[in-house]
C-alpha cells in the first residue's frame, strides 16, 4: 500500500458507501466519489480518503490596514499581513475575487514558517486569512493560527469569511480567533440561492456563534435594487441587533464585477440604508464611497 503525506489530509469527512467521501466542513456536505474533486475544488477524493489541493498554497500576501478588512473596532490604524488561497464554497456573482478564487495557478508554495516570518515583522499585528473564503483552506489556517498564538499570545488572528463552516470546524477554531469579518450578504434565502449558489440560515448560525466567542463586524455588499429595499436593510439591521445591537455593521458600496453588471448602487440608496440600520444598531459605517464612512 502507497504512503501518503498525511499534511494534506483533511481534517473533516466520513467515509460513505465504499470508497466515497462526505465532506463535513461546510454546509454543502459533499458526496466525492474516487478520483473526484468537493464543490469548492479544493479537496478531493485519493483513494478513499479526503485530501487537499491547497495546503500551504497562497496568494494575496500583503501587508493591509486592518480597516480594509473591514474591522474598525479591532486595532484601530494597525496592519496585518493578509494571506489569501484558491477556492470558495460560494459561487457569488458579484464576486471581486474570482480570479484568485478560480485560478488555483496564482497561487505559490510557502511554507508556514514563512507566512509567520512575515506575519510577526513590519509592525503587523498578525495573520488575517481573506481574499477568498479561508473556511476551504480551514487546515492552514488553523494550523497558522495556532502556530501564531503560540509565539505569542498578542498577535491577532482575524478571519474575513462568508460564515459558511459547519458548527465543528468553527467551533475549533474559535480560540484562536480574535476578530472575524462575515458577510451578510442578504437577509434572503432566494438571494443566497440565486446569486452566491449558498444558503442563509448556517451564515446567521455562524455569525450568532462567532458574536459569542470573539469580536465579530458583519459586511453587507449593498446591490442595488437586489437587496436595498427598506424592508431588507430593516430586516438585516434587525437580525444584527437580536444577537448583539453592538455588533458594527459596514454598508459597502456595489460597482459591477465578475457576472454582475448592474450600474453601480446610488449613494443615496446607501446613505437611506445606513439611516434605516442606525435605528437598530449602535455602529453603522458605509464602505467603498470616498468621503464617507
Ligand atoms: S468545503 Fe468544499 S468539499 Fe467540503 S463540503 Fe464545502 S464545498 Fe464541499
Ligand atoms: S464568498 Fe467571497 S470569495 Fe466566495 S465567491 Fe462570494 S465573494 Fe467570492
């Protein structure tokens, strides 16, 4: 029988029906038969057993202010050294990442020890796992995580994520996790399911989960006339409070990219929206109009 590395086994699947794999990470549970790949194309099927594509593949690689993440009310005017891979769980139309997300070829080879190096000079405050969605490349991070508290309890470990992770996997991770970022990307199961391939209701368990545990700030990509409605930002904002009314909530402004090419969302739609959440929510900022915040 071959040996294998077992680095790039994946920490969660069953094995189902013979030689068939069922990933447990994400809430698309998917049944991989031999030989193929999960949904998100970053970890498939080697001879019965789960393994990855990514490990210790990344891009991005760059040192970022951390308001950029956005995270306002974690290190205010601090940077950190931002790593990003290939993959997603999602398949957003409006995606501003898909090439990275798409082509696994931009990605290099680093090894950990490496990100560290990188993660703990120039001032930065630590490691922040984004571009893409770093839930399918959950084994770097975690094990750059844990690796990064242990040099020293301080560095922080923040998480830029559309919040679809299984309970387990996230639940692991936690400790480790001083501030996390999570799309919201609409308050709409039929937004989720027709523009981002996903669904609604594990982003808001992640999110009700994460507010518990560390320092959560929620985005929501505001495209206009798809999820502006006073009603929906009524709704998202509401959503927001029930878990915690000091939860910040960042209204970012749409421009068309990838597959979406409606005209840019008004900026008075965006500034309506921040008056309707401000009713509900203590902390609302707008995102991506220069000369408001
Ligand atoms: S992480 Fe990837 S392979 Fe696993 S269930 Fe999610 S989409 Fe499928
Ligand atoms: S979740 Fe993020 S990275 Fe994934 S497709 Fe959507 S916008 Fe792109």
């Amino acid at each position: 029988m071959k040996k294998h590395n077992l680095r790039d086994r994946a920490l969660f699947y069953e094995k189902e029906n013979g030689d068939k794999v069922r990933c447990t990470l994400c809430p698309r549970y998917c049944l991989i038969s031999l030989g193929q790949k999960g949904f998100c194309k970053t970890r498939y099927n080697r001879e019965g057993e789960l393994v990855l594509l990514n490990r210790d593949r990344y891009c991005g690689l760059h040192y970022d202010p951390i308001e950029k993440k956005p995270l306002y009310h974690l290190s205010p005017k601090s940077k950190i050294f931002s790593i990003g891979s290939f993959g997603c769980n999602f398949t957003c139309d409006f995606c501003q990442n898909h090439q990275i997300v798409s082509n696994p070829e931009y990605s290099g080879t680093f090894t950990e020890d490496f990100i560290l190096e990188k993660a703990t000079s120039e001032s930065s405050i630590g490691l922040a796992y984004t571009y893409n969605e770093p839930t399918v490349w959950y084994e770097g991070m975690y094990s750059l995580a844990v690796k990064l508290k242990k040099m020293d309890q301080r560095y922080k470990n923040v998480v830029v994520t559309n919040g679809y992770i299984n309970e387990k996997p996230l639940v692991d991770l936690l400790p480790y996790v001083d501030g996390m970022n999570i799309d919201l990307k609409s308050i709409r199961e039929d937004f989720y399911k027709k523009y981002c391939g996903g669904r609604l209701e594990p982003v808001l368990k992640t999110i009700a989960l994460a507010a518990q545990k560390t320092h959560v700030e929620i985005t929501t990509l505001l495209i206009e006339p798809l999820n502006t409605t006073p009603d929906e930002i009524q709704k998202i904002a509401t959503t927001i409070a029930e878990i915690d009314d000091n939860i910040p909530l960042h209204l970012s402004r749409y421009f068309p990219t990838h597959r979406m090419q409606l005209s840019p969302t008004a900026i008075n739609t965006i500034i309506q929206a921040k008056d309707i959440a401000k009713r509900y929510l203590k902390r609302v900022y707008i995102g991506n109009v220069p000369g408001l915040s």
